[in-house]
C-alpha cells in the first residue's frame, strides 16, 4: 500500500471476504469526517458480492454509492492483478450528489408551476414557430400543446397591424433581448381576444444570436374591453347635461364635470370644494344618516333635494343618486348625479332614462377588475439551502483542527431539512394561488415574518458584509394573509437588495433596511430599502413586468410574482428612489375597515 500513502482518494485493500487488510491516510480522514468507527462502515452493504464480481469478471466496478446520514460516497472496486484482493477506491461525493438532487427537484417544481399557471407560457424559434407550450393553451386558445407545437405565430394573429408588430417585437429581441405588445389573436373558435404578451430572447453563448424565445401571455380581452367602457363613460359623463360630482370618503370633491361646475357657479378649475359647500345642514345630515349607508348595503341611494350654488345664496332643485364604487384597492369612494328639475315637466322622462343608464355604466364600471398573476418557481428557498451547505462544508473542513465545528454542520443540515420542507410548503401554497383556490389566510403578525425571512438571508447578507437593520413597530402589525407566501416576498425583496448593494459596494460594508409601519388610519406598511444606485425612471415603471431584469442571469419573474402575491392579500407593491441613494420596495395594506370582504368581491 506505500504507493497509495500520497493518493488523494480515501483507498481500502480488501481480502476476498471483505476483511480490511490495508489502508491509506485519505481512508482514515474519510473515516473521521464520516464519524464511522470501523472502515467497513463506509463500504457500501453489498460490497461482499461486488467483490466477489469484480474478482470474477477480472474488471473494476465504478460508480457505487454509500449513503450516510450527512454524507454521500462514491467507491470503485478494482481487482489487484495475480493476487485474491481488490482495491477500493472512494470519495466524498457529497456536493455532487446534493447539487444533482436540488436540481431535480428545482426542475419538477418548476414544471408543476408552469403546468398549472392560467397564463400562456410558450418557447418560440427565431421565426415565432411554437416549439412548445403549457396546458394554459387550450384554455386561451383552444389548442392544445401538441397543436400549437411547429404553428406559426403569425397564422393565429388576427390583422395585418399585428404581422407588424411582430415584425418590430423580433427586432427589438434581437436588438434588447426584451419585448412587450399586445396583440389581437383569434381563437380556434373564430373569436378575436386580446393578448399582452412579454418574451425574452435565449440567445446562443458565443455568437449572441437568438436561438430561442420563452413568451408569457395573458388574455386581457376583460381588460380592454373595461378600458373601452371607462372611456365611452368618460365621455358619457364630461358631455352629461347631469350634474356629476366624485367624492371621497372624507366628503372631499376631487371631479366635477362641466355641467356640475356651470350649474353651480364654480368657475375657477382649481377650486378644491367640499360637499358642505353645497348642501344645507338638515340635507348634509340625511346624506350622512340615509344615503351613505343605503348606497354602500345597495349600491345606489335616490332622493331629491336642493344643492346651493358655490358660495351663493341660491338653490337648484335636483334629482339626486348616490352611488358607492369600490377602488381596487378597497377603498371606498361615492359619485354623485343630479339633475336639474326646474324643467322637470318637459324633461322627466327623458331625464330619468339618461339617469338609469349612468347608474347602469356605474355599476359596470365597478366590476371592471383584474386578476392575474404570473408564478415562478421559488428560487429563495433554494438559495437558502445552498447558503447553509456550503456554509456546512466550510464548517466541516475545519473540523480536523476544531472538531466542535461539527455542532455547527450538523445545525446546518437540519435548517437544510427545515428549508427544503419549507420550499414544498411554498410551492404547495403558490400552486393554490395560481388556481385561484383560497389561500390559508389567518392572522399573521408581521414583526415575525420579518424577523423570519431577515434570517433566512442572513448568512448570504453576512458573507457579502451587508447588514439587516430591523425596525420594528412596537405595535408588531397583524394581517390577514398566508404567512409563507408573505415571507417569501419579503425573501424575495431582501435578496433584490442585497444585489443591489453588492453591484455598487461590492465587498464593502452596506446595510438594507427592514420597517414595518402601521398607520393611524390602520394601514400597514413593509419597507425594504437597499443602499444600491437606484433606478432609472424607465426601469422604475417596467419592473414589476414579466422578464424584466438588469441581472445577467435573471430570469426578472421575481418581482412580477411577489407583486401578484401582494395584491391577492388586498395590498399593493410599488417601488420608490430614496432621495440619499437607493430603492425602497414597500408593500402597503389597507386597514381593516378597507379590506374588501370576500363574499363582495366573489
């Protein structure tokens, strides 16, 4: 065995019924790092026919894997020639192994994601033929993947306006790597529907030519057509003879249209009035007492009164409807239409139908609302694991001259175990939320999921010398909400920091701020604010897009996910430059007077 003292790989003489007749030092490290008392505990358990095979056949047998509890080893059998032995060769393939299995399962997860998202993700060549795409199709297009798979894009676009922004969609692909249009696309069925469709460009290692394009696209045919009717009613309203007034819950007029403002003798645009500017005390008080709580239990309240002209002694008698509308993000605000009833024998029945049919346009506007989202798999609690392994395999190389590490590796692997429950939980949750299932909403206090997520990057934060300066409402704010979807945006805008400062400081110190705020009004707030460069005012608008990155090897679905995640909990997720440097990404919710009840919104 002398010439196997200097061989890197842990090397074992085996007799022909397994006995140990030799060994060399890299044996023996192997057995201290595996904590085995015997070397018969690192062979694999059959290695008494693996012998007998290899003496048999005259050949080595490669390959074979021993499983511990922290470790994995690969051994090679190999027959010592004219003698009865066999040499057994082994290494710690640990890493290899673990790095095979994260990316297995990062892969499966993956394809549950996409195959169960509503939108349309679909991979392209450089001439817009379908190489694939996901189930979503049938639904949206009424193709089924295998159909659509060699089809042109353009043969399913609707008008030759489309052909043409195709046609510029591929130059800017190959210009940017990045395009957004939207589309009109027929239906297999003959239908017309309206697609926004983002896609990013593969493109091919050394050359930088496009050899591939992955689209995301969603119908947003609901969209266009609430957007067609808000600007049919915007015209119906600003060239209404009605008087039409838009009110906050504070009673605060921030819309009047030209009629309103000419009836009531306000002349100056600017003018900020208040709706106790034009009612008296006893008609304000029934509004306040009836009408309110009428229009918000029914939706509209009718009464007819008197409104005074802006600062004048003089009335108009009105016909007048109170409706409640409901913002997206659940706050309430009120419009108001009167009618002037001093021609109110010639024009009633006219009158009352134009009435009816602004409230009717009112009512629809209100159920005008979006939702879709677009999910991705969870790459935070991956990350997290690779942090604590490689974190465990620093802490296990020093184990030789400090064997006290090995109470650090072996908290390591269980937070490993810990994470990787955590990441199925998560696409667990994240699958429910695409099929807009319930999500498994309780009480969820804030402070925690900060505190919670904040540790989870703390190791990658430390290895980079970022800080996580944590300020904590001492009211620790409660929200209704999914804790794990919560904490794996928070996740998510934690690590989107921590690359920002890196990109300007490098390795040099830098903090990212966490804040949680609530206000008097009962709104809750989630800041994270980096010490990054900031962005652009054109990134600043694009960021929360589909594919939208600065990072080479990002995917940019990151933020897209989160902020779909946010406004499922009736919240919202914006993005602000700090006035000293940086990008504060803050999740805002409503107080509980604002969330919007569910049985409404269903």
């Amino acid at each position: 065995m002398s010439f196997l003292e200097a061989d890197p790989e842990a090397c074992l003489l085996l007799g022909s019924c397994g006995q140990i007749l030799g060994s060399n030092p890299a044996a023996e490290r192997l057995r201290q790092r595996a904590q085995c008392d015997t070397f018969e505990h690192l062979l694999p358990p059959n290695s008494l026919a693996l012998i007998a095979a290899c003496q048999h056949q005259n050949r080595a047998i490669s390959g074979v894997e021993k499983r511990l509890a922290a470790r994995s080893l690969v051994w090679s059998f190999i027959p010592v020639p004219e003698s009865a032995q066999v040499l057994a060769r082994g290494r710690d393939d640990t890493h290899t192994l673990r790095s095979l299995d994260e990316a297995v399962r990062a892969n499966r997860l993956y394809r549950l994601i996409t195959e169960n998202t509503t939108d349309l993700i679909s991979r392209h060549d450089q001439d817009g033929r379908f190489i694939d795409a996901s189930p979503a199709s049938w639904r949206l297009l009424g193709y089924w993947p295998e159909e659509l798979r060699g089809k042109v894009l353009r043969d399913i676009v609707g008008t030759d306006t489309g052909h043409d922004q195709l046609e510029a969609a591929r130059i800017s692909l190959r210009d940017s790597g990045y395009a957004t249009l939207t589309l009109m696309i027929r239906h297999k069925d003959g239908r017309q529907r309206w697609f926004e469709i983002a896609s990013r460009a593969i493109r091919e290692t050394y050359t930088g030519a496009v050899v591939e394009v992955v689209s995301v696209s969603r119908d947003i045919t609901a969209r266009i057509n609430s957007e067609e009717n808000n600007r049919r009613l915007a015209q119906v309203v600003e060239a209404n003879t009605d008087l039409v007034l838009f009110m906050d819950q504070k009673e605060s007029i921030h819309y009047m249209n030209p009629a309103a403002r000419r009836a009531l003798a306000l002349k100056a645009a600017a003018n900020r009035p208040a709706l106790a500017d034009f009612f008296d005390a006893g008609a304000l008080a029934r509004i306040r007492r009836e009408g309110v709580p009428a229009a918000e239990q029914r939706g509209v309240w009718e009464t007819e009164t008197r409104l005074q002209l802006y600062r004048d002694t003089r009335t108009l008698p009105v016909s007048l409807v109170l409706l409640a509308h409901r913002a997206a993000n659940g706050a309430r605000y009120y419009s108001m239409v009167g009618r002037d009833m001093t021609e109110r024998e010639l024009r009633e029945r006219e009158q009352r139908r134009h009435q009816d049919e602004l409230a009717q346009s009112a009512r629809l506007a209100t159920l005008g609302e979006l939702a879709s989202g677009i999910a991705h798999e969870m790459n935070q609690p991956l990350a997290t694991i690779v942090n604590y392994a490689s974190a465990s395999q620093r802490y296990l190389s020093r184990v030789p001259t400090d064997p006290a590490h090995l109470a650090k590796v072996s908290d390591g692997l269980a937070r490993i175990n810990q994470h990787a429950n955590h990441a199925a939980e998560v696409i667990k949750r994240l699958r429910a939320f695409l099929r807009k299932g319930q999500k498994r909403s309780a009480p969820t206090a804030l402070n925690g999921i900060v505190v919670a997520a904040a540790r989870l990057c703390q190791w990658e934060a430390d290895k980079y010398q970022i800080a996580l300066d944590l300020q904590l409402s001492t009211h620790d704010p409660t929200l209704m909400a999914d804790p794990v979807l919560l904490q794996q945006v928070l996740i998510n805008l934690i690590r989107n920091a921590m690359d920002a400062n890196r990109e300007r400081h490098g390795s040099a110190p830098s903090t990212i701020t966490l804040t949680t705020v609530q206000s008097d009004q009962g709104e809750t707030q989630i800041s994270v604010t980096d010490q990054g460069a900031g962005l652009k005012a054109e990134d600043l608008r694009q960021m929360f897009t589909p594919f939208f990155t600065r990072k080479r090897d990002g995917l940019g679905l990151g933020l897209s996910m989160s902020r779909s995640i946010v406004e499922g909990f009736g919240g919202f997720l914006d993005a602000t430059n700090m006035p000293q440097g940086g990008l504060q990404l803050t999740c805002r919710f409503p107080g509980p007077a604002h969330i919007p009840d569910r049985r409404e919104m269903s």
